[in-house]
C-alpha cells in the first residue's frame, strides 16, 4: 500500500514532466530550503503563465504534516488532471480565465520523507532541538494564537518562536508577496471534515457564512462522486482551539481559509480509500476555483450592506436587504433546509433586482436558512455572501412546538469493558460504537417530556445529536448508527452495561446513519415517520422518553476502534448548552367538536322568500331558486384563547328524481345579505365552501359534506373574533341553457338531518405576552451580562436571548442562543468585549408564541 505513495522526489520529477509538455500552464520553482536542504517545491498553474500573478488565486497547501501524506498525492493529481483536460474542458477552460492556482504539494518535505521510509507515525519536520529531540509541528509554528511550549518532545512543539522554522518562513514570505490570493486550503488527515479558520474570540466574522459555504459546496461535490458527507466546524467555545495554525494566518490576511481533514487515516489504503479520496477532491477543489475571483481583494463588487426578516409566519418568510444602487448588478437568494449548506442552482430559490424578496409556501415550524450575495450582470462577478439568516417558521394554526433537552444527570454512555460507568453520565461527550479497550458503547439519553399534554397528538418530531468528533472513527463505509425508543419497563439500571445491552427497543426511529455520513460539526437529525411519532407519543405519557443510541458492535481485523463521539453540551469538553441532544416535536391537540344549527333559513326565488323551508333549483321559468343559512357563533370560546382548525357543512336531501346536469355549489357570503331576490343575486362571496355536487350524487348519497378550505377557516376563526353570524348560500347551476321546474328540497324538520355547521376548535393562544422590561447591559467582570424584568404573566413560560454582530435578531433562531428560562439574567460567556454586536430579549408562552424583541446594542470601547 505505501509503495503507491510518491517520494518527494518522485512527485519533483512528475512536475517537471509536466512543467517540460505544459510549459505555457504551469511552473515549478522553490520558494525556500528545508533544514536538511530540500526544496520547498510550489507549483503555479495559469492559462498563461507569464501573467498568473495578476489574476486572483487559490493557495493549496498539503502535508504540513508529515505523516498525512494525503495533501502530497491529491496535488500530485490535482495538477495532473487541470493540465491534461484544460484543452479539451471548457469549464477548466472557464475557470482558469480569471483564477490562479498556487500549489505547495509537502510543506513538510523533511518530515515526509522520514515517515515514509523511517518511521510512519512521525509529524513534525526534522529539526534538531536544543535537547536533542527532533522537530517541531509546522502547524503550530505560525504567529495567530501561538503557544510557547517548553516541550520540544511533544507532538504539537510548536518551536521556540513563530516563523522559527525555515518551512513556516517560505509560506510566510511567498503568502506576503501575492496579495492576489483570496482562497487557501491547507490539506489534512484524518476526519473527512473542513475547518475554517477563526479568530480566537468564538464569535462569527464577517466571513464565517463565506467559508462555511465554500466548504459547504466542496462537500457537495464530493457527495456526488462518493456518497460520503463531511462536516464543517468552526472553533466554539468551550472547546480548545487549535493555536499558531497557517489556516489562522491566511485568514489574518485577509483570505477565506480552512483545513480539509481527509479519510479515516492518517495514511489510508491506496486502493481501497486514497483512490476515491482523490477523485473526490479533485472536483471539490474545482469548485473551490470557481470562488476564487469573488473572493478577489481588489474586486468592486461587494456584499450587500444589510440582509434582514421583516416577517416571519407559519408559511411565509419576508426578506430585505441595502445596497448602493447599481443598475448592472441583481440579486442571488439562497435557501436551505440545514445550516452550513451549499449554495448552488439547486437551492437557489431567486434572482431579483428588487431589495426585498418573499419566500411563501413554507412548511411550519421548520427551520430555514437564507443566503444572499450580489452578482455583476456583465461579468458574472459574485459577491461574498452576508452573514446567513437562521429563523424558524411560526407553528401552524393548529400546532403547538416544544424543544425537549436531555437531561443531563441520567444522560451519558455505558461500555462493555469500563467498570466505571456511573460515571459517564452528564460530563462532556457520548460514545458510541465499538473499541478494543471499551468494547461495546451505548449511549443513553433521557428526556423529560411531562409537559406534553396528555391529548397531544404527535404531527412529527426529530432527535438531534451534535457530533463533537468522528477521528476515532476509522473505518470507510462500515457499520451504522442507529437510534431507539426504550420501552422503560425493560430498561433496568441505565448505568449498567448488561441491563443497558438487554433494553427492549420498541421502535428505532430516522433512518440509520452509516460511517460515511458521519459528520463533525454538523447535527446530526433523525427523522421520525408517523408509525415512530405513534410510538413516541404512547411512551411520552410517562412523562419521559429514553433512547439508546448504538453503533457497530464488531471491529474488522487490524483495526481498534469505530468509535462516534457525540456532544452531550456539559463538562470541560462540551461544545456548550446550545449543543445538548435535543428532541423538537410539533404536536396538535384533539379538538372539541361544537355543532351549530342555523338561526334562520330562507329560500329564496322570484316569488318571493319562504322562511323555514329548504329547496334549490330552478323554477318554470328557468330562473335559479337559492337556499340561505345563517348560523351564530357566539357560542364557541373566545376568540383570544381559541383556534378553529377545521370546519364542515353538513346537509341532506330528501328523496330526488333529477337526472338533468344540476350541480349546487356552497358560498360562504357576507351575512348581512339582503333578504330578497335582487340582494341574493348581486350577493358578495368570500368564498366557495368545498366542491359543488350534482344532482346524481344527490341519488346516491342522501349526506353531503362541503368543506372549508384554509382561506374559509382564516376568515371564519376572524368572524369569531367579531362574534358575528355568518351565511351561506346555495347555489344551483348547469351547463344546459335552460332548465324548469327542477328542485331539490333538503331536510329541515329532521334535526339530525336538518342543515349544519361542524367546527373543530382547540384551545390555544394567539397573542404573544407582554416584553421584559428595564433591559441592560452589564460588563461584569470581563463578561458581559444581561439584566431584566419578567412579565407578571401566568402563561409566561419563558424568556430567550439571541445575540447577533450583524443585525437584529427579528427571529428566535437568528443568531447564537445565549439562554432559555425563567430567570432574569443571562451571560455571554465568550462573547468578545472588543465587537459590537445585537441581544434580542424574546419572552414566551407555552405554544410558544414569541413576543417582539426588546433589543440591546453592545458597542465596543
């Protein structure tokens, strides 16, 4: 397997190869020595050499480390491919007419070299420390975020100072001297995940949307080669960052940049894995130059100055956004249905000129994310993108929402081998698979649900689960991770792996997840079908839900471990209470049924109006005869605390002998119609109620329902609000020209036959509670904190903090969720003292309908 890796020298002679039969597209030179005087190969690749400096580039850097060989290949037949279908592939043709491509195949070349032929395991270069130990991690070595170590034996060593080594100092000085660069990668292994770079302060920059997407995209195109998913994740608190890392000192400058961790392995088998890994990434890293010129320094085309919601609702979603008019430029909108997604032709939803833009026919209470960036009508120019809108669509009308968290004290992982289980519960990650040392590992979470009501009727639900680290997972396309409902009278001591091993799983819910779709950095959903939401909602009734979460029981020869690592957001190494295993349920209730029989009927036709009689048709003169209803709600539960969530007309006939082509239709009409043939024939309909039934049907089912359609319930849940009666007409029609003497009469005396009116209503609140009040800022100690009054409410369920450095959060989700609860403070632990940034204070009821947000700006001094 090794042999099929390339020496330094080997790939040294394949770029000359190249450099000798594609001389106009590529050249190879040095930038600087290794400490054992290797050169430090680069490879630039133009459609013009002589004048590859003056067009935007991508920086692609591999194996910094030198046991990572992957980086050194992939370049090897990433240049191969570019320079041997330029000529023959318009859109390698396309994408190089503006880009250019600067390649340092090994970073590392000492330390390569060393790995392969000596000892595979090593990582750093080949340095000689003042104590006799060798090397130091090329990766640590760079100035943002660095840490002196007195360590020089340590893996991560990262020198005695930045640029200490001559490696750092040839990327350093080559990087400084081509301000054309926007994009760098810098090529890894192991973890099939993208890492884009920060800051250290673990707040979102103004770039953190562009290179979640540029990755985003990347893994796209690898989805499409492999099947296989990578993740994408930023550095947030608390975790440990990595420090004095190139990908942080690209970014510095100016450049959109992230580690690709590649594979399963350090070095993966070449056939089986490192072949596919390759022809992934070569149309990934395509994609990847197509971003390049939007990313260019000197462009004049600029992201927009805002994006922002105006109005969220249950379907429908209402954008805007500024931007200083320019008449060769529109407008690209993007939506997903997860965060960190691409942004491409399949997810682009507009293109407009206009600065405002409304998304309608949404789903309830989902999720959604929105991007936006400017294009140059002429050139094609792309902008970067606005940092991304998150927001959740408002519950239906009939639908309530609950976010259950896992409780954290009866939350952890057993294993086969460990004897200190206990233990395991409510601290940091959950492990899930199976190691030569733990041996088996199941995960138990536990969710309190009591305050589902007992007549809730579950629409759908997912388990969520944010995957902190899939390193230890090492095998491709082996083994699956699935997820069971706990029937509890089986479940015996959590803690304890046999019982945990014996659970009875009434049903595993979503669909299982394979290795290959294991992700870091991105939540990991199980979906549950209408079967699974039954069962959910059966065990529910205790009050609370536990599920096992498993994973491969079985290791392939060689191997030690196929271990998933979930975040359980408690404990030093938790990612933070935003990251708990959650459980999102849309439910609705049974509703009460209220029958209401008309206050008044009326027929009416040419002769005149009869009171308490029911018949429609048309006369001997063929003129139409209409039926009249009115009905009064005043009966139903006011209006404030009641939803109509369905509504039907019920009415019977007698016995008919009609066989001519008579239909009668059903409109729902103003109720103050006049009571007279004149005022029944200029009636004003709001709506037709169902479809209209013919005189056939009529024969064969004496029964005919006529159903409200959704705009009907809108306005007949408003006509509640007013108390008001409403009416409906009958009406007759047929495509004949004339028809006489034809009616139907319809029963009146029979009262459980007689016309009526069917409503289905749940109790639930429509208006939002009443703001916080007396909301401030408080820099307390280096953090800041947030202050405020509750409302004295009964049905104040609690109060939500969003915080946002770009604008203000209008939704609950647009942002990063500080807090939930009833106190009446908060901390922004980590948010950075030195940027201005939004908080959104949201209270909340129990359906939960949010209330505006009192918002506070947090300026920097």
């Amino acid at each position: 397997m090794k042999q099929l890796y390339r020496s330094y020298n080997e790939s040294t002679d394949i770029f000359k190869d190249l450099e000798n039969k594609y001389s106009k597209y590529i050249k190879l030179e040095s930038i600087g020595k290794t400490w054992e005087k290797r050169d430090i190969n680069l490879i630039t690749i133009s459609k013009d050499i002589k004048t590859a400096h003056t067009r935007p580039a991508l920086f692609f850097t591999g194996t910094i480390h030198a046991r990572e060989w992957v980086g050194h290949e992939l370049a090897i037949e990433f240049a191969k491919y570019v320079l041997e279908n330029y000529e023959n592939d318009p859109t390698i043709q396309a994408y190089l007419e503006n880009t250019t491509i600067y390649m340092v195949p090994c970073a590392n070349p000492d330390g390569y070299e060393y790995s392969k032929n000596h000892f595979s395991f090593w990582r750093k270069n080949r340095r000689v420390n003042a104590d006799g130990t060798y090397g130091v991690d090329l990766n640590r070595n760079f100035p943002i975020g660095y840490v002196k170590s007195s360590v020089p034996s340590s893996n991560v060593y990262g020198g005695p100072e930045p640029f200490s080594e001559p490696e750092t100092r040839a990327l350093r000085d080559f990087v400084e001297a081509h301000e054309n660069i926007s994009i760098a990668l810098d090529y890894h292994s192991q973890g099939n995940v993208f890492f884009p770079a920060h800051d250290f302060r673990h707040e979102d920059t103004i770039d953190t949307t562009d290179m979640n997407t540029l990755c985003a995209n990347m893994a796209e195109e690898i989805k499409k080669i492999s099947g296989r998913e990578y993740g994408i994740h930023q550095g947030k608190p608390p975790t440990k960052l990595i420090s004095g890392s190139g990908r942080e000192f690209y970014h510095s400058r100016g450049i959109i940049s992230s580690v690709v961790e590649v594979g399963t392995r350090n070095i993966s088998d070449y056939m089986d894995d490192m072949d596919e890994h390759v022809r992934e990434h070569i149309p990934a890293l395509l994609a990847a130059v197509k971003e390049v010129p939007n990313y260019d320094k000197k462009s004049t085309i600029t992201r927009v100055d805002s994006f922002e919601i105006t109005e969220i609702g249950s379907n429908h979603v209402n954008l805007k956004w500024s931007y200083t008019s320019k008449e060769d430029v529109f407008f690209e909108i993007y939506r997903s249905l997860k965060d960190k997604s691409f942004c491409n032709g399949s997810n682009l939803i507009a293109r407009t000129q206009n600065l405002e833009f409304s998304d309608i026919n949404l789903q309830s209470n989902k999720d959604y994310y929105y991007n936006i960036r400017v294009v140059n009508k002429k050139t094609n120019q792309k902008s970067p993108f606005y940092p991304q809108i998150r927001l959740r669509t408002d519950p239906e009308y009939d639908e309530f929402s609950r976010t259950y968290y896992a409780n954290s004290k009866d939350t952890g992982y057993v294993a086969e081998n460990l004897n200190n289980n206990a233990k395991h519960f409510g601290v940091n990650s959950l492990f899930v698979g199976v190691d030569e040392n733990k041996g088996i590992s199941y995960s138990i979470i536990t969710i309190n649900v009591s305050s589902l009501p007992d007549n809730a009727i579950i629409k759908s639900a997912d388990f969520n689960l944010y995957p902190i680290n899939r390193v230890s997972t090492t095998i491709e396309k082996y083994g699956e991770w699935n997820v069971g409902i706990v029937d509890q009278e089986t479940m015996g001591d959590i803690t304890d792996f046999d019982d945990v091993d014996n659970m009875k799983i009434l049903q595993y819910i979503g669909r299982p997840t394979s290795s290959d779709k294991l992700t870091q950095g991105i939540w990991r959903t199980w979906e549950l079908s209408g079967i699974e939401c039954e069962c959910l909602q059966k065990v529910a009734k205790n009050g609370q839900v536990t599920l096992r979460v498993e994973g491969p029981k079985e290791l392939i020869i060689g191997r030690t471990r196929q271990m998933m690592q979930w975040d359980i957001g408690y404990g030093k190494y938790g990612y933070g209470l935003p990251y708990r295993p959650r459980l999102e349920v849309t439910y609705t209730i049974k509703p009460t049924v209220s029958v209401l029989y008309p206050k008044a009927l009326y027929t009416l036709s040419k002769d005149g109006v009869k009171t308490d009689e029911l018949s429609s048709g048309y006369d001997e003169n063929g003129c139409k005869i209409y039926s009249t209803f009115e009905f009064n709600i005043s009966s139903l539960p006011p209006y404030a605390e009641t939803f109509i969530t369905r509504a039907y007309f019920e009415l019977n006939s007698t016995k008919i002998y009609i066989k001519d082509d008579i239909r009668f239709h059903l409109e729902f009409v103003d109720e103050n119609i006049d009571k007279d043939y004149e005022g029944i024939s200029n009636r004003e309909i709001i709506q037709n109620i169902g479809y209209d039934v013919s005189a056939n049907e009529l024969k064969n089912n004496q029964t005919q329902y006529f159903t409200f359609d959704t705009f009907s319930e809108i306005t007949l849940n408003e006509k509640l609000k007013d108390k008001s009666d409403v009416a409906f007409v009958l009406k007759p029609t047929t495509s004949r020209k004339a028809i006489k003497n034809k009616t139907v009469s319809w029963e009146t005396q029979n009262q459980s036959l007689s016309p009526k009116l069917i409503i289905e209503h749940i109790p639930k609140r429509r208006e939002a509670l009443p703001q916080v009040e007396n909301a401030q800022l408080i820099n307390e100690n280096g953090k800041i904190k947030l202050t405020w009054t509750n409302p004295k409410h009964s049905d104040l369920k609690g109060v939500k903090v969003m915080k946002n450095a770009y604008r203000e959060p209008y939704s609950t989700h647009d942002g990063q969720k500080l807090f939930a609860g009833m106190d009446n403070y908060t901390y922004d632990d980590f948010g950075a003292l030195d940027i201005d940034k939004y908080y959104a204070i949201f209270t909340y009821d129990e359906v939960p309908n949010y209330s505006e947000p009192i918002i506070l700006k947090y300026e920097a001094k």
